[in-house]
C-alpha cells in the first residue's frame, strides 16, 4: 500500500512524526508536508510564487518532502509531480485542535483530504484535541493506522472523506467511536489591538469556540464526552431546494 502523509502544523510537527511513525507497518508512507505552519488557511492554492521543495532528514533517516505551500499545493504537487504512481490512500494530521464543526471550513488538515477526494483518492483527516506539541499522540495515531488499514472494509462512496477527532485522553479513558454529524459550533470571533515596538497599530484574531449542539451524535458533543467522532464529509454545496424554488420564479 503506497500512503501520502501531509498536514497543516507543518513537517516538523509531532503529530505528522507519530501518523507516519504508525502508517509505516502498513505499506510505503511518503510524506509531504508544509515548510512551517499552515493552520486555518483552508483550501488555498499557491498561484503567485513558485513551491520549492526540500528533502527533510530526521533521527538520521530522509523523512519527507516540505514544501513552501499549503497543504492543498502538497497533496496536488505530491500527485502530480513528486510521487512514481498516485497514492491508494492520503492521511492528513494528526492535525493539534480539533476540526469540527465550523472548522471543517478553515482547516489545511481537512482541506488536503478534501484535495486528495476531489482527485479521486480515498482520503481520512485526523485531528486530535490538544494544542500542546507534547500530546500524547498515540490513539490518534492508532485510529488512522486502523482506519487506513480496513478503509476498504468501511464502504465509503467516491467523493467522501472521513474526518476524525479524537480526545486528548489516555486510551484507557476513551469511552469508544461514535459515527457523527458535523457539528453548529461556531466561533465567537474578534480582533484584539496591540502596538508594535514602533507604536503601530496590529490586530490579532482570537475567538471562543461556541458549542451549539446537545445532540449525541455531533461531533463537537461526542468529543466532549469522550468519544472518537467520526464524521463522513462530502462537499457538494448547492442548495437543491433553493434551486426548485428558484426555477418557479425565473
């Protein structure tokens, strides 16, 4: 099995170490991954200046690829141009901060699944609930190497991609998987004012994450309470309601 391994947090991250450290048992991982951080710039492509790419080496052994993109210009450079033949399957993660709800919108984690199932190729987002670099790892890594291993097994249509959230807990406190929905949680945003040491104006964005479901199976509730969400995606946007209503007037 030949598996593309990319993320948002950039190659040097712990996440993406511990996701390809688990996928290697099952076939051959190459990874291409962004040069630095790359969090919540969606599904943005770099048009306006060239990619470069740098061969990375860790513990003594090459590593991956990093390249000066997002992660959507590493799933579309890695197929197109890095790799001998295309991937049977792409992980993207083990992204640090959940991306449910509303975040499945801004997140590079899920954008560069979402690029590898707009290309036809099975694709899982991982994201585990912890901003800390030193997060165990470990159950998030253990759930892609699981998924990947009998994605074949799930039935999952073309143009579908799974998205998974796992809590930052030990393994012995989570209390299982649950299949979700994604979630209304929604952000409460606002842009805070500093000076610069030259005493101009900057504005830096921070927002509290509002939980707006109770029900069960969202995957904002289900993480919260423990459990791995996982939540099959598709992005077809257009309103078909809309369209029939549409249709009588015009």
């Amino acid at each position: 099995m030949n598996i593309l391994v990319t993320n948002d947090d950039g190659i040097a991250s712990s996440g993406i170490y511990a996701l390809t450290a688990a996928l290697r048992r099952l076939g051959t991982v190459t990874v291409v991954a962004p040069d630095r951080q790359q969090s919540a710039v969606g599904h943005a492509l770099t048009v306006s200046e060239p990619l470069r790419v740098t061969r990375i080496w860790r513990d003594g052994q090459f590593f991956g690829y990093a390249v000066s993109g997002t992660p959507a210009d590493c799933v579309k450079l890695a197929i197109a141009r890095l790799l001998e033949t295309p991937p049977d399957i792409v992980v993207s993660g083990i992204n640090h901060g959940y991306n449910t709800g509303i975040n499945v919108l801004y997140s590079g984690t899920v954008s560069a699944a979402t690029e590898a199932m707009l290309l036809g190729i099975p694709a899982i987002a991982v994201s585990l609930g912890s901003f800390d670099e030193s997060a165990d790892c470990s159950v998030a890594a253990q759930t892609a190497a699981y998924l990947v291993e009998h994605y074949h097994e799930l039935g999952i249509p073309p143009k579908t991609l799974l998205n998974v959230n796992v809590p930052p807990l030990p393994e012995e406190q989570i209390k299982g998987v649950r299949i979700t929905r994604q979630g209304q949680g929604m952000w409460n945003d606002a842009y805070e004012e500093r000076l610069d040491p030259m005493g101009r104006p900057y504005y830096w964005l921070r927002g509290i994450y509002n939980h707006l479901d109770s029900d069960p199976n969202a995957d904002d509730v289900a993480v919260e309470h423990g459990y791995i969400a996982i939540t099959p995606i598709r992005f077809h946007l257009t309103d078909e309601e809309t369209i029939s209503r549409l249709k009588e007037r015009f």
